[in-house]
C-alpha cells in the first residue's frame, strides 16, 4: 500500500511492445500514478519487481519464456502484490484470466488490440490501479473454497427441470452484488451453500469475455446450479444466476414467480451490469421478507443505494465486514448509508443466509 499521498507506484508488464508503450503512458496521465518500470516477460520482471519494489503490477497472461499465470503462482508464493490482468478476449484467454483470479489476482481487464481501444482501457486501469493499490491480499485469495455443503456435489436434475418459485425456500430470493476481490469472495460464499437453498441472483463486475467461464466454474464447485443468465430465465431453488458481463439483469415478476430479464443500456456507477440496478429491481418486485440482499468487496459505491431501497422495503441486508474484504469500498458506502443490517466477515455469511432462511419472520441480527 503506497504512503499517504504518495502516488501508486506500477509496473506493466507485457510481451506486446505497443501495449507496454501505450498502457504504461496513458496511465501515467493520472497523477496518483507513477509507472516506475516496465518489463518484457515474467524473467526481466522478476529482478525488476524486487529492485523497483511497485505497488501494483498489471500482468499479461500469454507471454513467451513463462506464461503469465506460472509467474503469478510464483509471485503470490514469494512476493505478494496487487496483481491485475490484463488479457486478451479470446476464450483461452478468459480461461486463463479466470484462472489467475483463484490464484491472488486481484482484478482482470479485456485487453483489445487497436491503440485507441488500449488508451480507453488505460483510463478503466487507473480507477483499478488505485483501487487494487489498497487491496488486502486476503487469505480468501489464495487458499482453496471450503467444500461444497453436500459431498460429492451430485447436480439434481428436477433442480433444473421444475421451476419452484411458490412456497418454501423458493418463495425467497437472495440477491448478491461484489466487484474486486469478489471472484474468490463468491467461490467460498457458493461453496457454502445447500443444493436446496433459495434462487440466488449475482451481478460481479467482471467483462463479458470472463463471466460466462466464472459462472462455469462457480458452478463446478457449488452444490447449487450456476448459470450464465439469459434473458427470461426463471428463479428456481438451487440455482444461481450470474450476470452477463455486458448487460443490466433485472428480477422481474413471471407469472406465480420471478425471472431476469437482461437490457443493455448505459453504464450506472460506471458499470453495467450495475449492482444498483439489480438490487432496485429486487425492492419492487420481491420486497420484505421475500428476498435478502449481501454486498461483498469491491470499490466504489454500486449497490448502496439499491441496498438501501432493498432495506427500506423490509428486506434483510449484510455487508461484508473491513476484515475479510480485498477492498472495503462497496459495503462501507452501503453501510455507512444505513442500507445494511449486519455487517460480518464472509466466512460469516453463509451461515448467517441459511439461519434467515430457515426464520424468515424473525428481525433480531
């Protein structure tokens, strides 16, 4: 973490010598960063990593010699630091990306190939570098997920086959927001959960090009369904809906029951899909006790407000705690606005969900 007022001190790292020329000054632009050095692979990084000692390290994936994600073990093993990738859109690309999130990154970027593309992917980089440079290596970013509640994890076919949105746990919703730090956050939050629980709705911050493969492997290691959502899917108990990373997802009313509907449309706190979105829609159409909300690390504020909405409605929320949160920015500002009614650690929360599940009329936190 960089001394007060000083500026974030970065490294990029990238086998491309454009996208090291173009990222590296175009950063630079903002005046809370300083790119103190570049490098060309994993083995000039090395040395330069431990001479320069930066803050924060943006790292490409597919680089000669070492691949990015090797390096990225080796790093967090020896010499932790805020690491955010930078990797190309294609689908081994996102694979990898997602791969060097369970394994200590804090965050991912796309990464396009036309300089103008680039210069507008420097300007998402400075709000991630500075966001990343207060990140908390947390034990949630390298260690394994806890085991899935029922094991082996065995999928129930009626789960996918018979929507139950009436009585019982389905007639709850959970709806979950995160941003940095939440891949991990929502690997061991999911892994605690029952393959009955209630329908779970979650916008990550995360690109297209990465979600539909963080759903796959969410679901790899819950006992619940997860799925990358499509437009009109319905809630179902067992089954977790991820967000598409390029559209707003919205609960909507479905006959006796509920759905998503997914709609493109500007960017709201600077995201899409926006956490606010998701948690407002939640407070019109499943109000009270009907649904609960969560908000888990990331930066900004996305999700306060819909939070807030979601509470003044009577819906139980929780925040997660400064302790276990990468970045404390997301559930301080829901906190702070009065949107949260229990603020815990996320090793925490899944037991406290299945406690307000199991007694969805008592208020006591």
């Amino acid at each position: 973490m960089p001394a007060h007022n000083k500026p974030v001190r970065v490294m990029v790292i990238d086998d491309s010598a454009v996208v090291r020329q173009v990222l590296s000054s175009s950063i630079a632009q903002d005046q809370q960063i300083e790119v103190i050095g570049v490098a060309t692979d994993p083995f000039d990084a090395r040395d330069k990593i431990v001479s320069l000692r930066p803050d924060v390290v943006t790292l490409d994936i597919e680089m000669p010699r070492m691949d990015g994600l090797t390096f990225l073990k080796k790093l967090m093993k020896f010499y932790p630091l805020p690491v955010i990738v930078v990797s190309t859109l294609s689908q081994k690309g996102s694979d990898a990306a997602y791969q060097a999130m369970t394994n200590g990154a804090v965050d991912v970027v796309g990464k396009p190939t036309d300089r103008t593309a680039l210069k507008q992917l420097a300007v998402e980089l400075q709000e991630k570098i500075k966001a990343a440079a207060n990140a908390k290596l947390s034990k949630y970013l390298t260690s394994a997920p806890p085991k899935a509640s029922t094991a082996p994890i065995l999928k129930s076919s009626s789960l996918i086959k018979s929507p139950t949105s009436l009585g019982g746990k389905a007639n709850q919703i959970v709806a979950i927001g995160s941003s940095t730090g939440g891949t991990q956050a929502l690997r061991h939050l999911l892994a605690e959960l029952p393959a009955d629980f209630p329908p779970v709705v979650i916008v990550q911050h995360m690109p297209l090009a990465f979600t539909e493969s963080f759903a796959q492997s969410l679901d790899r290691i819950s006992a619940m369904n997860v799925v990358h959502a499509s437009d009109g899917d319905v809630l179902e108990t067992g089954k977790v809906l991820l967000a598409p990373g390029d559209r707003h997802m919205l609960l909507q009313s479905s006959g006796r029951g509920y759905s998503v509907k997914l709609k493109d449309g500007p960017n709201v706190n600077r995201h899409k899909p926006s956490v606010d979105v998701l948690f407002k829609s939640v407070a019109q159409h499943a109000a009270g006790s009907k649904s609960i909300g969560v908000i888990l690390t990331g930066m900004g504020d996305d999700g306060a407000r819909g939070m807030l909405a979601m509470r003044n409605t009577g819906t139980r929320t929780i925040g997660e705690s400064e302790s276990s949160c990468v970045v404390y920015g997301m559930p301080r500002e829901a906190y702070e606005m009065g949107a949260v009614e229990v603020q815990i650690p996320l090793d925490q929360i899944a037991r406290r969900l299945n406690t307000w599940i199991s007694q969805p009329a008592k208020r006591s936190a």
